[in-house]
C-alpha cells in the first residue's frame, strides 16, 4: 500500500509541476511574445471586421516590463501605417487598435478628408470613407478637416482605417509610445455573428 501511495503521490506531482510549468510559459508568452484580440467594433474596416480574432507581435518594439516604462531590446520603432494595439489613454482598462499616421515630429492636418504629413498630401491607401459629407472643422467637427498638429517627441498620431467611423486622435490626442502593447500581425480567427458563419477566406489573412 505505501509503494502504491508514494506511486499515486509521484503521478499527482507530475501532474500538478506540469500544469505549473504549462501555466508561466502561457503567461510569459501573453506577457512578452504573443497576444490574442478580438476586434470589437467597425473603426478598422475593411482591415480588420467585427468578429476577427488577432494576434499581436508584443516584443517587436521591445520587451517591456510590467507595470512600468522600461523597454529592452527593441527590433523597430512604430512606423506610419503600422497596425498596432495601444492603451487607450483616456480609459487605460481598454485596448484599442489603430493604424499610426504620424510619429513623433511628423505634422499632420487633414484637408477636406485628404491626409497631409509635414506639409505634403500623402497616399492614403487603407482609408475608407461611407459618407460623402464633408464637415468644416472646428473643436466638435474635427474628422474631416483637423489641425495642423504637431506629435510630440515619444507620441504617436493613430487613425481608424474606417474614417468617417472611428474615435481616434483626432478626437481624444496622441498616444504615447509606453501605452502601445504591440503590432498586430495576423487573423487567426474570424466569426460573422450577424450570420453565425467562419469566415474562413479572412482566417490566415496577414494585416497590413
């Protein structure tokens, strides 16, 4: 009966060092390599639909360290028309997904819903517009004619690919680089709930 006790006390310890182990290695790579979002609202469309599931390269702009700003080990810095996942800083429990415009220095005005950097209209490829109206401008009209602002130094000016539907910088300011969690890379799963469907043509989709 001991031999059978000690056998069935070594199984349980196994067991229970091997649920362990599986458990820190799934919470250091949520914490420093890989993370999973689902995409709640339309501000990303066509990009990234309601009901896509993502996945976001969390070291690419470097390790950071929990709960403070320390940052090691950086592969690149976020560049305009990176798709990234950020703390929204007016509300830090939620994340939200934009695409940056603007980097730190860049000056940014949107003319008549036409994107201008540092003075000079750009190519705008991932932006779509739904309504053919163009507000004035001014503090409550700021999604079609906005600025010239300038990002400060550490800061970043995103934007939703759906323009006329998006919260973005344009309305609540920069976002700054220690609130962004990493880039989003790929489409690992997409439901359609309105029609209960995969949308098995998007699952794979790399995000541009």
């Amino acid at each position: 009966m001991k031999t059978l006790d000690k056998k069935r006390k070594s199984t349980f310890r196994e067991y229970a060092e091997a649920i362990i182990v599986a458990l820190v290695l799934a919470l250091i790579i949520r914490t420093f390599v890989v993370q999973a979002f689902k995409i709640p609202s339309g501000s990303m469309e066509p990009t990234l639909e309601i009901g896509d599931h993502i996945l976001v390269n969390k070291f690419i702009y470097g390790i950071k360290i929990p709960f403070t700003s320390i940052n090691f080990f950086p592969w690149e810095s976020p560049q305009r028309g990176d798709v990234m996942v950020f703390i929204y800083p007016q509300e830090r429990e939620k994340d939200f997904i934009k695409r940056v415009i603007g980097v730190g220095g860049d000056t940014v005005r949107i003319v008549n819903k036409k994107l201008n950097i540092n003075g000079v209209e750009v190519s705008d490829p991932h932006a779509v517009y739904k309504e053919d109206t163009i507000l004035p401008g001014g503090d409550a009209q700021k999604r079609d004619n906005f600025g010239p602002v300038t990002v400060p130094k550490g800061n970043l000016f995103v934007l939703g690919d759906n323009r006329d539907r998006s919260l973005d910088s344009r309305f609540w300011g920069f976002v700054p680089l220690e609130n962004v969690k990493g880039k989003a890379f790929i489409i690992y799963w997409s439901w359609d709930r309105q029609e209960t469907t995969v949308r098995w043509k998007r699952i794979g989709h790399l995000i541009h």
